[in-house]
C-alpha cells in the first residue's frame, strides 16, 4: 500500500511539474530583405493571445508554459508570420518579415489584437517613415518634424517653423533622442526644415503623456527617432534631388549578415541659386558673395557578433551658415596701394555620435550600453584685413573676432528588458551625463602696428554640470482584463554647489473592455534641469540652452490622462484622450527683454511661473488599404501666471489655440500615381499688440530742438521734458486672437521601374488655395494711409519638384 | 543652364511676390474709447507743470489732442490745496503758489466736461541726493576744424574721458535714481545767423560698473536702484566720447532721485523704446499711476554738475 502510494505521489508530482514548467521563446524580429531590426512587432499566441512586443533592437521574450503553439509575428506593413511552436525547451528564433507590397499582399490575421488597444502606453504615436514621406511638404522636402506637427496636441508655433509645442509646453520641454542621443538644436533655416534625414530614418515614436520611467530629463515630450540601421543584405541606395536640396543615401553589407554601413548626406544649394538672384537685385557689386546653406550627414555601422551581441557606432553632423565674403578689393590712391578684405559668417550646427552595444544575457534578459556625445554651438565670425603698400614697404592689419556659445554632453547609460514571465516586463536603467554649458565667449585676434600680436578670448566662463538618473518599470499583467505599468524615475543635477533631485513617479493602466476596446489612464510627473532661452517666433541659431541655478529652478510637470482607444479589424484605430498638465518654473523674457544682444546675466532677462493646459484629442487613423491617413482633433486651452509679467494676471499661452484639426490621405490613383493631401485647420493663436496711444515721455525726444503747429513740441534750454512721444498701451500679454490658419498642400508621385531600379517624380503644391495665413501683426496704415492692423503671411502658393529614386 | 536659371528665378519671383501683407478685420479687436492723459513731474521749489491729453484707439486716424479746458484740483497729504484750470499757451497747466516739498505726498484729481471719468494719482517727492563729488578726467582732445558763420568761426573738435560720480545713498531706505550725461550744444541758423540755436544733446558714455552694468538701459538712460549699496558712499565711472563740441561747452552730469513710481515709468519707457522696432524682443506694458487714465504723475528731485570744456 505504502509502495501504491509513493507511486502515485511520484506520477502526480511528475504531472504537476510538466504542467507547471515554461519556457521562454526569444529573439529578433527583422525585415527580411534589408535585415533592419522591427520596433513594437507584435507577437502573440492564437487562441489565449499572450502576447508581447519588440524593444527598440527587435528583440522580443515570450515565457509560456510548455505546449503547443502558433506563435503570431506581425506589424504593419508587412505580411505576418505564423511559426507552430512545440514549447519543450527555450527556443531562439530569427523572425523575417516580408514587406507587404500591395493591398492583395496584407494578410489580415481573425483576432489579432491591435498593439495600441492591448498596450498600457497611452498618449503615444509611431509614425512609419513610409507615411513621412508621403506626406506634402514645404518646398518639396520631406520633414520628420513636420510630420509631427500634422498629430494631435501638437503644434508647430509660427508657419513653416520646426518648433514642437506639445500639450500646452514649450519648444525646450521636448527630449529629441536621435539613437539615443539628445539633439539640442533639430532646425535649419530658422526653423522651416530640421535636421532630420528621412531617408536614414527607422522609426519615429512620439511620445505626448503617460511617459514610462525610462525617460526623463524634459517635461513635456519624448521624441524618440532611431536610425537605420544598415542593410545586411545587398547594397543599396537612394536620393533625390529637389528644389532647394539634393540627398543621397548608401548603405549594404561590409560583411553579409554581419556588418553593415548607412550613410546618408544632404545639402542645400539655397545659396548657388540665390546668388544670381542677389547680383540682379543688388547693385552689382561682383566682390562680394553671400549666401547661405546647410548641409546634414548621418552614418552609421552596425556589427552583429552573434545572435547575443550587438555594436552600433551613429554619428550625426549638420551645419547651417550664413556667410558674406568680400574679396580683396584694391585701388591705387596717390602711388599708394590699398586693399581690404572681409569675411563674416553665422553658422550653426549639431554633432551627435553614440556608441551602442546590446547584449542578450539570457532568453529573459537583454541590455543596451550605450556611450554618447552630443554638442550643439553657434558661432559669429567677422575677419578683416587690410593692407598698405608703398615704397616705404608693406604693412597689414588684421580683425578677427568669433563669439561662439553652445552645449556639450558626454553621457553614459544603461537600459536593461527583463522578461521573467508573460506577465511582466521589466525594465530598469540609469544614464549619466557631463554637461557643459557655453553662455558665450569673445575670441579677439588683432594684428597691427599699435598692439602687435593680439589674441585674447573674453567672455564668461563655461559652467558645468553633472545629471544622472536611475529608473525602474514593470508592465504588468493583473489579469485577463487590467494591466498597468508602474514605474519610477529618480533623478539628480549637480551645478555650481547647487544639488537638485526629485523621484518622479510614472503610472499608466489599461483595462479591456474586450478585444477590441480598452479604457486607459496615465500619471507622470517630470523634471527637468535645463531651459532654453528662445524667441518665442521663430528658430534662430541664437536659442540657447542654460542650467537650472539657484535663482531659476528646474521646470516641474505633472500630467493626468484618460482615454479609450479602439481598433476596427486591422485596419482602423480610433483613441479618444483629455488630459490635465501643470507646469512649474517655467521661464519667459520679461517685458522689453530680447534674445538679441548678449546672453550675460539672462537669469536676470527672464522670469519665472507657472503654466497649465488641459483639452481633449481625437485621433482616427488607417494604416492598412488603399487609402491610409489619419483624421485629428484637438481641443484645448493653455494659459500661463507669472507674478511680475502682465500685472501678476493670468495670460494665455502664445500658441494656445482653441481647435485643432488635421486631415492626411494617401492612395494611389493607379498603378504608377500616388496622391497624397493633407489640410490643416487651427484657430488664432494669441498675438500680444497695442490698443491705445497717448502722449509720454521719451528719451528721445527730451533732445534736440524741433516745432510743430500742433505742438507742445519745443525744447528749450531749461525745459527739462515735453511728454512729446506717443506711446501705445497694451492691455494683457497675448490678448489679442490672429485669423484662423488653415492650408491645403497635395503632392502626386509617379514611380517607373528602371533597369537599375526605381524612379519617382514628385510634384507637390504648398498652400494649394494660397491662403495668407497669419505669421505676425503689427499697427500700420492701409494703402489709403488710414490706420489698420497690418497682417504679414510668410508663404504663399508654392510649387514644388522633387525626383528621387533608389537602386 | 539658362534655362534652369530663368526656370528657377521665375518660381522664386513667384514665392517672394506672393508674400505679402494685407489689412486685417479682426472682429473683436478691441476699440477703446478715448480716455484722459495727465503727465506731470514735478520737483521741489519748481513750478507744478501737468499736460493733459487724450488717447485714442490705435485704429483711430485723429490726432492726439491737447485738453485745455480740464480742471486739476492738487493735494497735499490728502489736504485741499487750489484747482488749476487755467492752460499757458505753451500746452502746460501751470501752478506757483504752493511749490513742492520734498518728503510730502501730493495727489491730483483731474476731470473734464469731455470725459466721465474723473482720474486720480498721487506720489511722493523724494529727497534729492546730493553728488559728493565729480571729478573729470579728459584723457583726449582735439579741436581740428573750424565752423564759419558771418561773423566770425568757431573751432570744434571731440573730446574723451571719465567722469568719476560719488554720493552718498540714505541709508535704511529703497532708493531709485536716473544718472545722464548730456550737454548743450549752440549753433547758428544758416539763413540769419544771429538767431541762435540751443540743442541738448544726450552724451555717449559707457558704465565702468559691474554692479549697476545689468541695469543700464539705453546709451544715455542709467536707471538703477540702491539694492547693491544701501547706505554706502557710492562712486560710478562712465566713459565718454563726444564729436563735434567746441571750446567752452557746457556738459551736465545729473543724478535724478526718483520715487519708486517715477522709477518704474521712466525704467518701462526706455525698455518700450529699446524694444520699438525689434520684432523679437518681448512687448512692454508701459507702467502707470493714473487710475482711471494713462500718463504719470511723479515726484523727482535732482541734482547736477556742469563741467566746461576749455
């Protein structure tokens, strides 16, 4: 009986630990032509869908227990896969994903959740590169930034300008990660283009509330861009040529399946076409040239050791300038020579570079590593040089001076994906980075007979600062219905004897109310350490970051969202979210104060205060079919408070517009013709401007002599003042609403086959019904010489041409 | 490439014509009516001079207007002291039998049959702060040419140096104080040259002072308080440059007291003027004591130095 027993026991412990035992499937998701690594693949199980999706290396982690599968591997754009998996041990597996081509090719998977429906991450958008590039754009060049600004609670600031105002902040509350690696400055050209390449572009996520743990260090958004990263496989490029600027891509394997290389340049030839043009409008002057231009160059290698690790080197460098030369300029005076020569430039520019390693440890655990640098500047230079001749010898003077300012970093991180069982997903990390701040500093180089030698750098010293941050995530599954993902982001600055800290907590749920439905809520609270002084209108090169000090404090955010999202088949998505954002030490220029001139003692040019925005956003988009685009909304209201700004009085917030809508449709009209369209709406944004004038003081009328018949306009000796300026009144900051600004702008595409690969024309139309939009006001006089607000619109009807093609 | 050239100027003449600016209706843009204006500073042992104005609606084509049939009743600590109606022909109302004191608060109030509204201010005359002591230091000169009239010429030239200021800040107490630099310069109408002409010109300098060098607002406007040396014997260097002056040329250092209103005024005006024309500097809200009104009614006593150049 004893022996009947022990058996029994042993058959049902045995049982109990089959059916107890799980196991893991692991490994990367790929494109299967370029080898490209997928982000956010979808991979679930048929029937019980547990499902996961991939990291930002394409590598996914599935624990089940041990049984028989289909395993589900799927995202958008390309056919899905289906691997029958027998789970009796750990499996690793290479998954490649074959682009779809057509309509007939999408292969719509019963069942098969929508990411966006099943994920807790709320308040986020990917945005394919293919959608980019489709879209119409200013001048025929395709823009990233752009792009983004077409999503709802997202607004671009003034026409044309790359600036990112999302939710109610700032264009310095965005962290612009670029492979991982922050981007100070993504203009060029004032702002009207960034600095991002499409064409050596991967994936673009925009991230606008609900910020999981691993971000930190800005306020209000995460804008997070990774590049190619080779392909694996075959050799291949692409370029295009354009109205304004030409670029050209290369990329392919140094070693099949092992090693591979992206390179991707981009120029501008503004300054070659306008130099005619300047000739012809000036006044003739065949010495001097001037002109302007930016260039761009992202490249990239990529080496996979084995299936366990991986190393990237990324490196980013643009630059913009502006320039005016004058060549060496003689004339004889009196059997003496003279010349004179001149130089003077603005240039502006980013270098960004990362060192990335990614190492799987385990099925369960993968890790990134990555070392980064990341330096923005601007610099002014004026150089002249002027030299005598004469019997009596040769002499020359020489002028130089360059005042140059920016920021540098030097980061180090750390970011580790645990996967110890379907139900949870952890990840856990920490950064570092070495700051150093550049307020500005003089280089004077004189050379001549009075001084000799002169070459002294003035200006203030360059600051440093130290900032670190440590954080930990779980996305966990609670049950069939409730998932969450709680986090906590810990982070510390260190600047001149000054220690700021804060634990920020981060939580974001998900409840399904069933397959096709979920309700989600979200809490962040973020901190950041940096401010951007900034003119408010318009990128300029001048736009320059600062440290928190002790008199202005880090910028404080806290955020609270709720929202539905729904998916129709495969095809549709619908998310409908309101949410509630404070912000604290937020920062502005105080009356009168300007970013021209000198940055010395800008804690003094600025105030601090408070901000906060709320509305709602609807979102409706197609990604599958013959016609994709999305449809948003967005309704909101945005004000700020500062205490000795506008009388201590509440103020809306510049770019705060009541209702914001966007329109974007791509299909194709045949087998070789594409069209796409996009239409934008947006009430006014709010304009600060004079109401009333009256008589005043001025300095510059207490001087001089001068009569009127209207007088009291004489100035006598003795007569101190005579209140003879007329000053205008403004009754509150941003009182005052612009026109609504609405644009159409459509663009076709005609591709053909060559035999070494594909052409496509692209004609486009910016502002296609040539509405003149509002860029700025101001008080003038009509063409009757009547008093009237006067209304300056930037851009008008603009066509566009653009051929690029690949090979 | 001709081609290209005429193909691309067109589609730039295109952009850059089409650019434009038109007349904007903006339906709730704001139209003030006109409301009353009273500018007065006023000093002690001088005569009250108050200008009384109207505003109007910046759309508004008419002139601004001077308003000669108001009625200014002035107090004195919150005591009645006479009404002033009666305007000179010069624009100014004008009152002598009881000039300022310095240390006393006085108000006003001022209406007119045009206007509802009746508008009051009121301020405090500060105490003038006396310059200890000037010392100039001309480090160049050069009287090089001649200007020529009927009768007779006068040598001009330009002239650098230093002024070192010193006074003594009352201590325990918010001081505000303007510092200029100018001078008067004379010439002769070029049609008869026995009329002459008396011009105050503002002098070019620059602060060689680290601790009020944040506060310095304009070329000729030094605006600054005591914040950074309450109570001390306080000395400024300012640098100065000066073209076209002539032997014996009178130049005036002057320290204005201010009262915190009168600061605050005269600090928003010169930001409104520096920011006038810079479409990226931030608007400035100009800064006012009258309730009911615009302008500024502010007591200021001062104290100065003339130097002559020989």
């Amino acid at each position: 009986m004893k022996r009947k027993i022990i058996v029994l026991f042993f058959t049902l412990f045995s049982v109990a630990l089959m059916y107890g035992q799980k196991y893991t499937i692991s490994g990367y998701i790929e494109d299967a032509e370029t080898g490209e690594k997928l982000i956010g693949a979808n991979i679930y199980t048929q029937g019980n869908l547990a499902g996961t999706a991939s990291n930002n290396y394409g590598f996914f982690s599935l624990t089940l227990e041990q049984g028989e599968y289909n395993i589900v591997f799927s995202y958008v754009g390309y056919q899905s896969d289906i691997q029958q998996v027998n789970l009796l041990e750990e499996k690793e597996l290479i998954i490649a994903l074959n682009p779809s081509i057509g309509i007939e090719e999408v292969e719509i998977i019963a069942n098969s959740p929508s990411q966006s429906v099943k994920s807790t991450q709320m308040s986020s958008i990917d945005i394919s590169v293919e959608s980019i590039k489709k879209i119409p754009a200013l001048l025929g060049e395709v823009d990233v930034i752009k792009a983004i600004q077409l999503l709802p609670g997202v607004q671009s600031g003034t026409e044309g300008a790359s600036g990112l105002y999302v939710r109610g902040g700032g264009p310095d509350q965005n962290l612009i990660l670029l492979d991982g690696t922050p981007v100070y400055n993504a203009s060029h050209l004032f702002g009207f283009f960034s600095v991002f390449n499409a064409d050596a572009i991967n994936n673009v996520t925009l991230i606008k509330g609900g910020f999981p743990a691993r971000y930190g260090g800005r306020s209000s958004s995460v804008l997070d861009i990774s590049l190619k990263e080779g392909n694996m496989k075959k050799f291949q490029g692409s370029g295009s040529v354009g109205l304004i600027a030409s670029k050209l891509t290369l990329e392919g394997p140094i070693i099949k399946d092992k090693t591979s290389f992206i390179v991707s340049a981009r120029r501008t030839y503004l300054d070659l076409i306008a130099q005619p043009l300047i000739r012809q409008i000036g006044d003739g002057d065949e010495y001097t040239t001037q002109g302007y231009f930016f260039h761009d160059i992202n490249a990239k290698i990529n080496h996979k050791f084995s299936n366990k690790d991986r190393l990237f080197l990324s490196v980013y460098t643009g630059r913009d300038k502006f320039y005016q030369n004058q060549d060496p300029y003689k004339y004889l005076y009196d059997g003496t020579v003279y010349s004179n020569e001149s130089k003077s430039d603005l240039g502006w520019g980013n270098i960004t570079s990362a060192l990335r390693w990614n190492h799987q440890y385990t099925s369960k655990l993968f890790s990134n590593t990555s070392l980064t640098y990341s330096n923005y500047n601007y610099g002014v230079k004026n150089y002249t040089e002027d030299i005598v001749e004469n019997d009596a010898g040769v002499t020359s003077e020489i002028n130089s001076l360059e005042f140059l300012s920016g920021i540098q970093d030097f980061a180090a991180k750390m970011d580790f994906d645990y996967l110890p069982a379907a139900n949870h997903y952890i990840r856990f990390g920490a950064n570092y980075i070495y700051h150093t701040f550049k307020p500005g500093a003089s280089v004077y180089k004189i050379k001549n007979e009075e001084v000799g030698n002169l070459d002294t750098i003035l200006g203030e010293d360059f600051i440093y600062a130290s900032e670190f941050s440590v954080y930990a995530e779980d996305d966990i599954k609670i049950n069939e219905r409730l998932k969450a993902n709680f986090g906590l982001h810990y982070s510390g600055f260190y600047v001149n004897n000054k220690y700021y800290h804060s634990l920020q907590p981060r939580v974001s749920a998900r409840y399904l109310i069933s397959e096709s439905w979920s309700l989600k809520s979200s809490y962040a609270m973020m901190q950041q350490y940096i401010h951007l002084l900034t003119n408010n209108n318009i990128g300029l090169p001048t736009d320059l970051w600062v440290p928190a000090t002790d008199k202005i404090k880090p910028q404080k955010s806290q955020q609270i969202a709720l929202g539905i999202s729904k998916a129709f088949d495969q095809m549709y998505h619908l998310s409908v979210e309101g949410y509630y954002k404070t912000m604290d030490n937020l920062i502005e220029y105080r009356d009168g104060a300007s970013f021209m001139g000198s940055n010395t003692g800008w804690e003094d040019k600025v105030e601090s205060g408070r901000g906060w925005s709320y509305g709602g956003e609807v979102f409706f988009e197609k990604k599958l079919g013959m016609l994709t685009g999305w449809v948003g909304y967005t309704l909101s209201w945005t004000n700020r408070q500062f205490e000795e700004l506008n009388q201590g009085e509440v103020f809306p917030y510049k770019y705060d517009r009541r209702h914001d809508i966007s329109v974007v449709l791509t299909f194709p009209i045949d087998e070789k013709w594409d069209f796409s369209a996009s239409w934008i709406y947006g009430t006014g944004t709010a304009h600060t401007l004079p109401t009333e004038r009256y008589f005043g003081d001025s300095q510059y009328f207490n001087y001089g002599v001068f009569s009127s018949v209207s007088g009291p306009y004489y100035n006598y000796y003795g007569d101190q003042t005579s209140f003879s300026g007329e000053l205008e009144h403004i009754d509150s900051r941003n009182s005052i609403r612009a026109a609504d600004y609405h644009r159409l702008d459509i663009s076709f595409q005609k591709s053909k086959q060559r035999k070494w690969g594909e052409a496509t024309w692209t004609l486009g139309v910016y502002n296609v019904y040539n509405r003149k939009n509002p860029f700025y006001y101001y008080v003038g006089y009509d063409s009757r010489g009547s008093r009237a607000l006067r209304r300056v619109s930037l851009f008008p009807f603009i066509p566009s041409a653009t051929y690029s093609f690949t090979f | 490439m001709k081609n290209i050239y005429t193909i691309l100027f067109s589609l730039v003449s295109i952009f850059l014509l089409n650019a434009c600016e038109t007349t904007e209706k903006i339906d709730d843009f704001p139209l003030r009516p006109s409301r009353l204006v009273v500018n007065s500073y006023f000093e002690s042992d001088s005569i009250w001079k108050f200008q009384v104005s109207n505003s109007l609606s910046v759309l508004d084509n008419a002139d601004l207007k001077i308003i000669d049939n108001a009625s200014i009743r002035l107090f004195k600590g919150g005591e009645f002291l006479d009404t002033i109606s009666e305007m000179d022909e010069d624009y100014w109302y004008r009152y002598t039998d009881h000039l300022p004191v310095q240390g006393e608060r006085y108000s006003i109030e001022v209406s007119t049959p045009d206007f509802v509204s009746v508008i009051h201010a009121e301020d405090i005359l500060p105490q003038a702060v006396p310059l200890s002591n000037v010392d100039v230091i001309v480090t160049d000169s050069s009287f090089n040419y001649e200007r020529y009239y009927e009768w007779g010429t006068i040598q001009r030239g330009w002239v650098e140096g230093f002024f070192e200021i010193t006074f003594l800040d009352p201590a325990m107490e918010e001081n505000y104080y303007r510092m200029s630099l100018y001078s008067y310069d004379v010439d002769y109408d070029y049609v008869d040259s026995t009329i002459k002409h008396i011009y105050k010109r503002s002098v070019y300098y620059q602060v060689e002072d680290a601790s009020i060098e944040d506060q310095f607002s304009s070329d000729d406007n030094l605006l600054f308080n005591d914040f950074l040396f309450d109570g001390q014997k306080y000395k400024i260097k300012l640098s100065f440059q000066e073209w076209d002056v002539f032997k014996g040329q009178e130049f005036y250092v002057e320290l204005e007291s201010l009262s915190r209103t009168g600061y605050l005024y005269k600090k928003s005006i010169s930001e409104y003027e520096n920011a006038s024309g810079d479409p990226f500097s931030e608007p400035v809200r100009i800064y006012s004591n009258i309730e009911n009104g615009f302008g500024i009614f502010a007591g200021l006593s001062r104290d100065q130095f003339v130097f002559t150049l020989d």
